[in-house]
C-alpha cells in the first residue's frame, strides 16, 4: 500500500511538472505572431500592388501580429475552406490590379499623401501572411462591416474574441494533450486590444469600400436582390453563437459553391457572404414565385447553384438583416440590441443617385400629384419647362447649381437611364418616401409642388386676369360649387390695374313674353358670362358728362392725339423762344387745369371703353358697379376691402352709359346700401383674384386654403399660362413650410457642389434617418437671399460653404450618422474616412494655383484609422535648428533669373502624434466607448535625402497672406520677352527691388539672409515649391509664388520699389 501510494505521488508530481513545463513553454516560446507564410499565388496580385507603408504593416507590424492572434485563437473552431480561399484571392487579385481603384503609389498628383492613397488591402495581405484561419478572420470583418457601424462592429469583436479565449481556456482542461492546441492556447493568453480589433475593422471596412465600386455591376445586382428579400442571417438570440454560426455556415456554403456544389440555405448568412466578399454564384429564389438570377461569375461553375427557400419572414423587416445584443459598446449598461439591415438603406450610393432620394422625399408630401414617381417627375419636368430650365442649363451652372437646377437635373438624368439604372432610381426614391423626414419635420411637410397648389398661391403665379379668372370658374366646377352663390374678384392686367368683378357661371337674362292665351311667361332671352368694372361716383359722373366721348372711341383717341399734338408743337415753341418773353405764356398754356383736366379726362374715358372693347370680343358683357365699404363711401383697396365688408350695387340695364346713369341714381337713394348685394371672401387671392360669396347663407371656411387635385391644375400648368418670374416671386415669398423645404434643397444643391469635386466619394444611405434641417454645417438663411448672376434670370447661392463647414458636410453624408459642428473642425485640412482620404485643395496643387480656399479634393486611400479621422494641425511646427557645422552647404549665391530645381531630394511626410480628440456627436451616446470621430493631431514633414528638415502647417502659411505673379501668358505690351536670363538682368537694372538672394537647398532658408529678398529654386517642382511656401511664411517672408515662365516685367510692375517687405519668390 505504502509503496503504491508512493508511485502516486511521483506520478502527480511528474503531471504536475509536465503541466508547469507546457504553461512555461507557453509563457517563454518566441512569439509565434513574428511568423510570416509564402502567399498563394491567388494573392501575387494583392502583393504587387500594396503600398510600401501598408506592407510593412501587413508583415511585420500591428496589424500583422493582430492577424496572427485571431487566426491563432478561431482556428479550431473552422471548417476547412481552401477552395473558397483561392477563389477570394483570385477576386481580390482582379480588383488591386485596377488603377481606378488601386492607382499607382509614386503618382505625384497625391503629393503629401501618396503613402495612403490606393485600396486598403492591409488586412488582406496580413491575413494571406498569417495562414488560412487569418483570412476566413478576414472574411468576418467583411462581413461585419458590411452590416454593423463601426463603434457597434468592434463590439461585436470585443465580445467574439474575450468568449473564445474563455472557451479555448475551458477546452484546454478537458484535452488529454494541452500541447497540442499549443497554438490557440498560446492565442488565448495574448492581449488583443480594442485598438487592434479597430484597426482591424476599418481596413475590412475600407476595403468593402473599393471592392463595390470595382464590382459595380455585380453589387448593384446583388442589392437588388438582398432589397428584395426579407431574411434574417440567423436567429440564434446569443451574439457570439449567432455570429460563428452565421461565419461558419457562410465558409461552408461559399466553398462547397466554388467546388460547384449546389447548395440550399433558408436564412440570409450566405447571401451576407456574397455581398462581402464579392464572389456571385447563381441563385434561384424560391418566394411567391421562382425566379433564377444569372451572375456569369467565372470563378463559379454553371452547376454551382445557389438556392433560397425563403423561410423566417419578418413583414416588418426588408432586406437581409441581423440582430445582436451588443454588451461591449458601453462602459456601463445593459446590452444594446442592434438590429441592422443589408441593402438599399444600409448601402452606399453616389451623389447623383443620392439626388432621387430627395426626389422621393419631395414626392411623399406631394401626395395626389405624386402618386407614383412617375408622375412627380412629370410635374418637375413640366415646372422646368415653364421655367426654361434646359438641358443647357446645367453646362453654364453645373458647378455651382441652385436648389431647383439640383431637382430639375435629376429628373431629367432619370429620362437617360437604363433599365436596371431605372430600377434603383425607383428604389431610391422609394427609400425618400419613407424617410421623407430627412427633408421636413413630421407631419410638416409643405403643400405639394412648392406650396404652388394651394389655390391661393395658384393664382399668385398665373400670367393675366383673364387666366385667373378662367381658373377660378373651372374650379367652381371642379369643386361642384354653385357658380351662382360666387363673384370672381380681380385686378386686371392693364396699366390701370382696375378693380373688377366676373360671373362665374353664364348669367342668364329672362324676358317677358305674353302667350296665346294672354298670360306673361319669362323666357330665356340670352345667356352669356358677365364681368363688372368697378367704377366710383366721379368716374360714373365723367361717364354721363363725355358719353358722347365714350360711344366714339374713334373720334376721342383723335382728340386726345391732337392735344398731345398741340403740347408737343408748344413745348418746341417754348425751347425756340427761350430767353424770349413769349415762353412764360407758353409754359402756362400748358399746365392750364382745364386743358389738364381735359386730357386726363379723355384718357380715362377711353382705357374704360377699350377696356369693354377688349372683354366683349371675348364673348362677355362688361358693366360698371359700385362697391361699398363699412367705412366710407369710397373706392380704396385695402386688406380689409379685400375680405370682408363689401357691398355691390348693379344695375339691370346692359347698356354701359345706362348702367352708369342707372347706378348715379341709385347710390343717392338713402337706403341704397341696403339693397346692395354683400360679398364675403371664400376662397383665392386676394390680392389678385379670389371667390366672394354673394349668399348670406353659405358656410365660408376660415384659414382653410383648398388644395385642388392635380387634374385641375395640368391644364393651367403651362408655360402659356403660368409666369415663370410670378414663379420665382413665389419661392421668394412663401410660406414658412415651403421656405424650410426649400432651405433643405438648397442645403442638398450644396451638398451637390461640394461633391461635384470628389468624383467616386460615395453617400451612406443611412443619411436619410437625419434631419437636413437640423444640420449644423448648413449655414441657415432666408430663401429670399438671392442675387442674379449675370444678366440670367435663374436665382443663384448669395454664398458658398466654407472649409470646416464643407468637411462637416461630407462627415455627414459619409458616415449617415454624424452631425458635427464646424466650428470644432477650423483647423482641419484633411478627413479620413473608409478608402477616401477628403483633403484641401490647396494641399494637392502648385501654390500659384489658386483653388477655392473651400475646395476639397478626394483622394482614394485612408490613414489606417477606425471611423472618420479628421487631421488637424499642431498650433506650431517645428524647423530644425541652425548648424553651424553646415558651412559648407550655404553660398547665398546672387539669383541669376535661371529656371532651376535644386529640390528634387524633397519629399514630404504624414505622421501622427499621441494626441487625439474624440468629437461628440448627436447620434453617439456618452457611454460609447469607440468614438465614430476623433481629430488626430498630424505633422507635415519635409525630408530632404531622408533627412529631416522641419514640420510645415500649409494652410496657415497660404492664409497668412501669398501674392501670385501673372499667369504664364502675359498680354502687356510693353514686355519684350519672358524666362530668359538676359531678360532678368534687364530688368534688374531697371527694378532693383526684384534683385534676390539664391536659395538653393534648406540650410540656406532655414539660414537665409537678414535682409534683402530671396529666391527659392525649385522650378516645376510643385510639391517643393508648396513646402517652400509654407516654410517662407513660417520664417517671416512674404511668398511671392512665379509661375512656370515668368515675365520679369510683370512683377516688377507687381512689387513697389520702396516696398519694405521681404519676398521669398517661389521659383
């Protein structure tokens, strides 16, 4: 007993040894994240186009090492994929290898940035270096990325990874031999840190990105067909079974495809897997109907088919979608369920396409005008042909369009599409119906068509009196009024501007006629529309005194044209006879009141009676009537006039004169107010054409503006009809819901403007979940600040965005979730953001180019950052210091006027320092932990031969003040000749104040003279010479940048010869 018990405790002490040895080994083994594999030759294509920068990451950096851990730590738990790995490499291969997507690293155009420009395949290549687990880690990022925010898929890591270390830690007690999981065990005890999982995902993420463009057609595709289906990727309630489940089935499915096995599955993982990792199999989808989608994938053979069985329908969900508990996104709380969607509205468009979003925006407040988006088209067309809005028009306003250009051109690019183009169109502005919130408040969106279909501001815009008139009698029938029980009040369209009445229904005239048997019965002598002029008791009294006048039209122009006859003949008398005594009595004949009155006499009469003329060759009787205020007994139109407490005095006679005599008569009988027919506003204009009610009876709606339906007014809606300058009048003056829509599109024309520069940046859809009308970046003003352009008669922007402004514009519409305030963004001269890397103008361009000071410019690439990353500037830069052992390098040389690059060893550098502000946004909750914005404070460096030279901040040395010489074509007379040395000298003679020290290397700026100016040779090098610019601003010199050939003469003339400034001209 004693001796077995004896073997026992030698055989534990030995397990226990052995299990002490194995945790050492563990602990004290060389770091197996230092290990790097040959590529597959599928990757060859992902290994030859990788930046330098990139590459050193990939193989020997962070992101290598984090590659290593997670294919280390999952690796047991994967299904053995190589088929679907070589097929991967193969299509990423295709896609590094397209220069729109991968351009080439030593392109000068990308200057400070070219290190970060090209598609970012760092995750890729460290995954292809680490072993085939590290690219199925890979797959998952992309398919994380393509569902999940950024802040929500790092969570999503957090949690898969701290779970697998707890699983691999349990397993390891259960296995007989721990060595030989020595790998994963060996993961388990490594620190992955959140910051590695969130360099991890933003490159997956940026390379999402450029994938779907290089892949456009088959994306497009592919959206459809996810924005068709209502799928869950799976159902399991667990986030970390629900995402290895959903990876797994995913793996399994796509490499039994690529090996062309046909495959069935019944929830959307698979189809999440196609769309993230841009391998299209064909489908056949099973649902109401079958139907089988044809991809043409060459790396799938035809047997490979993919088929759906649509099971798990949710009616309240579109699309692929995945819902996880998130417990990591928070430092403190319960877990966070998101619940996101693959397709239209998780999905990235271009601005173009973005444009019919905000069509499907404007539509869902049209309502009957817009019932399919077909007709809300159909009314934006028929609005710019009023306005004249052609095709033209947008290559003289392209760059720069208003809010109506920006929805006309979209309705007109819709007219050009393809067929499948039509489809998305549709789909988008479908996706704008349903979030028409994006453009107004609930429940606020403004009357259709502008807030032009309200009845009132109808008749605002049509062309004359007549048309308003004739508007208003066919909505009395349209609405299925009583004509009868309205008068139509307007103000005509002559130069008078009378005040006048129309019938709204044909005005019948009975007669008396007796019968055979002696009995009167009335008949219906005629029936004809009727209108009224309305005239005041002076008027009536000239009317009875000069009838005569009034029957003769003929004869009372004659008069009126012989008197003027008479006044001009007199007036040349009066010029003649200046200094004369005859002028005085001349000049009184002419201001004497009776011949005034004479004349103003006969003009009155006669725009009265060519007035009946006009509207009687219309078919319509024309008659004078008196109106009656509460007030007094006078003609004046007031609002109150115009609305309430207005009476009408007719008379029965048709004959004009008759009238008139019949209406003198009675406005003296004492109870002649009495009888007077009251009227009440109903329904219009007022101020140029509305309904009065002449019955007491009727119920008269207060504050209620009728909106017809959109049959009425197509017929009015005509360039014939309507006036287009009535129109802009409108926009300019209009309700306060139509001015905050129109607020929001010129917001979107902005918008249009800013990314009419950033060919190839892309839109969020999940834009449309914000409200544009609470955007900070827009910079809120009054629709009514217009200005022309020019002598056009389209209303233009009174101002553009500036650059922090601009850089929160496209922070919004890049990420569809930030609203940030510009003024946190002042020092900002560049943003990153998944592949695109946003950056000033200035800082990709020669400084004696001079783009907006708010332009921005897109360059593909990124900074290797999670979320957006906007790169501020240090508040100052720092210059190496003198040396005195650098002697030998400084001779201050006399410039000679030779054209000269002494800098084509200079190069410039980004790098970042440890500080970095995360920026808070409206839609990021305090507890989140990983900001979705953060500014990084960035140093521009200038190294000469590898060897550093100091750190510049360019945009603060262009702001402080750049002078520019001509431009390269001179058109001064007096110039002999250009760019020659012969020519500098001459002029040196004449101009000493262009007289200049050679600078030729940066010992002697950083040592430059203490007086004089100096010249810094770096001749067609734009990128020394931007750097030269900054750095002379720096040191105290005022740039002056010379073009390419520089015309001596010209800056001479440029710079005063007693000017005490020194110049650092930029040669």
């Amino acid at each position: 007993m004693a001796g077995s018990m004896g073997i026992g405790r030698v055989t534990g002490s030995l397990t226990a040894l052995y299990n002490e040895n194995t945790a050492a080994l563990i602990n004290n083994s060389f770091d197996f994240t230092l290990v790097k594999l040959e590529a597959p030759a599928e990757f060859h294509g992902v290994g030859s186009t990788i930046s330098r920068r990139r590459k050193d990451d990939a193989e020997d950096g962070r992101l290598h090492r984090t590659a290593r851990r997670l294919g280390a730590l999952f690796g047991e738990i994967l299904p053995s994929t190589d088929d679907l790995f070589r097929a991967y490499g193969t299509r990423v291969s295709e896609i590094c290898t397209m220069p729109s997507i991968n351009p080439r690293e030593d392109s000068s155009r990308e200057g400070i940035f070219a290190s970060h420009t090209g598609a970012d395949t760092a995750s890729i290549w460290a995954a292809v270096k680490s072993g085939s687990a590290a690219i199925a880690v890979h797959l998952l990022g992309c398919m994380l990325a393509r569902v999940f925010t950024g802040p929500e898929a790092i969570s999503v890591w957090v949690e898969l990874v701290e779970r697998q270390k707890e699983w691999t830690q349990k397993r390891q007690k259960n296995h007989l031999y721990s060595n030989e999981h020595l790998a994963a065990i060996t993961a388990a005890q490594q620190d992955i840190t959140r910051s590695d999982l969130a360099s991890w995902d933003a490159s997956a993420r940026a390379w999402l990105q450029s994938a779907d463009q290089a892949k456009a057609v088959h994306h497009k595709q592919t959206m459809l067909i996810l924005n068709s289906m209502n799928l869950p990727v799976n159902s399991e309630p667990e986030t970390y079974a629900s995402v290895v489940r959903a990876w797994t089935a995913a793996l399994e499915a796509m490499n039994n495809l690529v090996r062309g096995l046909p495959q069935r599955v019944q929830d959307g993982a698979t189809l999440l897997a196609i769309s993230s990792w841009h391998l299209y199999p064909d489908m056949v989808v099973f649902g109401d109907c079958c139907k089988e989608i044809k991809q043409k994938d060459p790396l799938f053979e035809p047997a490979a088919l993919l088929t759906l069985g649509l099971q798990h329908v949710r009616d309240d969900s579109k699309s692929v979608y995945w819902s996880l508990p998130l417990a990591h996104l928070q430092y403190y709380g319960h877990p966070i369920q998101a619940m996101r969607t693959v397709g239209q509205e998780n999905s990235r468009i271009s601005s173009k396409q973005f444009a019919y979003v905000i069509l499907g925006c404007l539509f869902s407040g049209w309502k009957a005008y817009a019932t399919t988006n077909g007709e809300g088209l159909e009314w934006v067309r028929r609005l710019a042909k009023i306005l004249n809005l052609s095709t033209m028009f947008r290559f003289r306003h392209g760059s720069q369009p208003t809010w109506l250009i920006y929805v006309v051109l979209a309705s007109e690019e819709f007219s050009d599409l393809e067929d499948s183009e039509i489809t998305v169109a549709n789909q988008l502005m479908n996706l704008g119906r349903r979030y028409s919130t994006f453009l107004h408040p609930p429940g606020l969106a403004p009357p259709p068509l502008f807030g032009m279909s309200q009845i009132k501001a109808f008749i605002s815009i049509l062309r004359d009196d007549q048309q308003r008139v004739e508007c208003l009698r066919q909505l009395c029938t349209h609405l299925q009024l009583d004509g009868s029980n309205f008068l139509i009040k307007y103000r005509s369209s002559t130069k008078s501007a009378w005040t006048e009445y129309a019938s709204v229904v044909p005005i019948k005239r009975l007669t008396q006629k007796r019968s055979s048997d002696g009995t009167l019965k009335s008949e219906i002598d005629f029936e004809k529309q009727t209108r009224w002029i309305s005239l005041n008791a002076q008027q009536l009294l000239l009317l009875k005194r000069r009838g005569h006048d009034f029957k003769d039209l003929r004869s009372a122009i004659e008069k009126l044209e012989n008197l003027n006859a008479m006044d001009k003949v007199e007036r040349l008398g009066t010029s003649s006879a200046s200094g004369s005594g005859t002028s005085n009595s001349i000049k009184f004949s002419l201001e004497d009141p009776e011949r005034l009155a004479y004349r103003r006499d006969l003009t009155e009469i006669i725009a009265i009676r060519q007035r009946q003329t006009e509207i009687e060759d219309r078919g319509e009787i024309f008659l004078p009537v008196i109106e009656y205020f509460q007030d007094q007994d006078q003609n004046y139109y007031s609002q109150s006039s115009r609305q309430f407490g207005t009476s009408l005095m007719f008379s029965k006679s048709l004959d004009f004169l008759q009238a008139a005599s019949d209406l003198l008569i009675a406005r003296e009988h004492p109870h002649a107010k009495r009888a007077a027919t009251p009227q009440s506003f109903f329904m219009g204009d007022a101020d140029n054409a509305a309904l009065y009610a002449i019955k007491n009876n009727l119920q008269i709606p207060q504050g209620v503006d009728i909106i017809p339906g959109p049959g009425f007014l197509t017929d009015f809606f005509t360039p014939s009809k309507v006036d287009a300058e009535k129109i802009h009048r409108h926009f300019s003056s209009c309700i306060r819901s139509v001015e905050r829509e129109i607020s929001c599109l010129r917001a979107c024309a902005m918008m249009s403007e800013v990314y009419h520069l950033l060919p190839g940046a892309t839109i969020s859809t999940l834009a449309v979940k914000l409200s544009l009308i609470n955007a900070k970046w827009y910079p809120h003003r009054p629709t009514t600040i217009m200005e022309r352009r020019g002598n056009d008669d389209e209303p233009t922007f009174a101002e553009s965005l500036n650059l922090s402004q601009s850089f929160a514009c496209i922070a919004m519409f890049e990420s569809g979730t930030c609203n940030l305030d510009p003024g946190t963004l002042r020092e900002a001269f560049a943003m990153a953001s998944g592949n695109s890397l946003y950056v000033a103008g200035a800082l990709l361009c020669d400084p004696h180019e001079q783009p907006s000071s708010t332009e921005i410019r897109r360059v593909i690439g990124n900074v290797g950052r999670a979320g957006i990353t906007f790169l501020i500037s240090p508040p100052e830069v720092k210059i190496r210091e003198n040396n005195p052992e650098k002697w030998m390098t400084i001779n201050h040389r006399a410039f000679d006027g030779q054209p000269e690059n002494h800098f084509s060893q200079t190069s410039l550098h980004l790098s970042f320092t440890n500080y970095e502000i995360p920026l808070v946004t409206e839609d990021t909750d305090r507890h989140t932990i990983d900001r979705a914005v953060i500014c990084v404070e960035t140093l521009i460096s200038i190294f000469e031969k590898g060897t550093w030279v100091g750190e510049i901040d360019v945009l603060k040395g262009l702001r402080s003040g750049v002078e520019r010489a001509p431009s390269d074509e001179c058109n001064n007379d007096n110039c002999k000749s250009k760019g020659i040395m012969r020519s500098y000298h001459d002029m040196l003679l004449k101009a000493p104040q262009i007289a200049a020290t050679s600078v030729e290397n940066w010992d002697e700026l950083i040592e430059a003279p203490c007086s004089g100016s100096i010249a810094v040779r770096a001749h067609q090098n734009w990128l020394a010479r931007l750097a030269a610019t900054a750095l002379c601003s720096k040191l105290q010199f005022q740039p002056f940048v010379l073009p390419k050939e520089v015309c001596w003469s010209c800056c001479a003339e440029s710079i005063p010869k007693d000017s005490v400034k020194r110049l650092a001209f930029i040669f």
